[in-house]
C-alpha cells in the first residue's frame, strides 16, 4: 500500500481546522517536513509526519562536510527522524554541487557514503537520498560539470552500490535532467528512455516518490514547478504518465509526497492536497 503526503505551508501545522480536514480525509496519511519545529505539534494531533532533509533552511545534505556533526549537535533532529513515520527516510544527495564552482564530484560522493554510514550508526531507518535537478537555474552559481554527474545514473549507481542506501525518485528533477540534457543535445532519447536508464538503477532500491506539475515545455525546457496537478494540462499528464511508471516499477515505493507550493491559506492549502491525493488515487495508484 502506498501513503500519500503533502507539503508543508505556512500557517497549516498551527491552523487547527487545515489539520482537521487532513487528519479526517481518509486520503493523506501526513504531512512531509523539512524541519522538525512543526513535529510536536503534530504529534499532539496524531498526524503522521514525514520528515525529509531537516536541514534544509541551512542547506546541508548528505554531501556536506558538516552534516553529521550538525545532527550530533542536535539531538532533538536525531530524534525527529527515528519518529518520522515512513520507515525510509530522505536527504538531498549532491546539492553542494549547485552553490559552488569547482565541486569535486569524488569528495562529495564520500562525503555522502560517510554520512549514510553515520545514519546507518545512529538509527533504524532506511536512508534514501534524493538527486538534483540538472537545470539552467543553477548553471550560474554552480559546477555545469558536476551538477550533470550528479543528476546521472552512473551516480545513483555509485552510491546505491557503494552504501546500504535507497533512493528517493523526484519525477520532476529526473523530467529536468532530461529535458536539459536533451535541449543541449547531450543526450539523444526520449523522456521514456531516460525513466527507463534511471529505473534500470534505481528500480529495486526506490522507497519514496515527489510529484507535482513542471513549468515550462519541450523547447524552452521542463523544469520542476511544485505545481498543482491538472490532468487537463500537457505537463501534468506527463507527470502522472511517469509517476505511473515508476510506481509499477518500483516493489519497495511505499510514499509519495505532493510537493506543492501553492500560496494559499492554510485550510485553502489543506484542500488542494486532498483534492491532489484523491486524484492519484482516481488516476495512478
């Protein structure tokens, strides 16, 4: 059985009427977190919580030199992370690579093996990572060369091989990756081919999925939009055609998070996502 969650917003853990409609939807299992502030509230309310990259607001993944000794120093996000509900747990792979030129992809790829093996220590979950986009937007401040690696394959095979580690599937940065890379004709095939490269590797070792609806199109590039899905709509078709893909492929795909950033209200925001949820149910699950 799949669980669906949705995305944090401003105001939805403290507004108690969006967590009544959540908690009684019968669709939304939770609500994914990138900092643990909002856990003891939602544990007050007995609602799940997937939590995913805690450090997000300080920009440290798996590939930073830092990380474990910033979780070592905070010992209230250990234990947020043994509670989250999922029994995988996810964090960014390789998102040095977007803020700095000159990355070196091997030092940060044993920055991540290290790091996996100190989770691996310190709890019991399964620990996933998820990948970066190969997109335009990062191009300016970041290293094109790296960034291109760590979006590949041949890196989710390097740590899936090298560690204990699962993988978090991020439709929309794969979408990405293959639109930029085929826009800058560095890579020949079709969107379906390039799903089919990255779930020759990642197929069995896949615990978690991100949706929402890219921006952009095929000439100008498909980029990760945190969009409300509409089935209507070009993008979101192509979304859900590949969430669906994946989710048949994948026998260890347990969660999906409705990554979306939606601007409205708390309750408004509450809402969208079970009216999100019950799409995916209707449409792939």
């Amino acid at each position: 059985m799949v669980e669906i969650y949705g995305s944090w917003s401003p105001g939805l853990v403290e507004d108690e009427s969006a967590l009544k409609l959540i908690k009684d939807s019968g669709v939304l299992a939770g609500i994914e977190l990138s900092s643990i502030e909002s856990v003891p509230r939602l544990e007050s309310e007995g609602i799940k919580f997937n939590l995913h990259n805690p450090f997000f607001r300080q920009k440290i993944g798996l590939d930073h030199s830092r990380f474990a000794n910033e979780l070592i120093l905070s010992p209230e996000t250990i234990m947020a992370c043994k509670e989250s509900s999922p029994p995988a747990l996810g964090f960014h792979a390789g998102y040095e690579a977007l803020e700095h030129k000159n990355t070196n992809t091997e030092f940060i790829t044993n920055n991540i093996l290290k790091n996996i093996k100190f989770l691996d220590e310190s709890m019991d979950k399964k620990i996933i990572f998820e990948s970066a986009p190969y997109s335009e937007f990062h191009f300016e401040k970041g290293d094109i060369n790296a960034i291109r690696y760590i979006s590949s394959p041949a890196f989710f095979k390097q740590v899936i091989t090298r560690s204990s580690a699962g993988y978090l599937f991020d439709i929309c940065h794969n979408l990405s990756s293959w639109s930029t890379k085929s826009r800058r004709k560095e890579y020949k095939g079709e969107v379906s081919d390039y799903f089919a490269e990255v779930l020759t590797v990642v197929t069995k070792e896949t615990y978690q999925m991100h949706l929402n609806s890219p921006k952009g199109n095929y000439k100008e590039g498909i980029y990760d939009g945190h969009l409300p899905l509409k089935p209507s709509q070009k993008n979101s078709k192509l979304a859900l055609m590949l969430a669906e893909e994946v989710l048949g492929a994948c026998p260890n795909l347990r969660t999906v998070t409705l990554e979306i950033t939606s601007g409205l209200k708390p309750k408004k925001h509450a809402k969208l996502l079970i009216e999100q949820a019950k799409l995916l149910e209707k449409t792939i699950l």
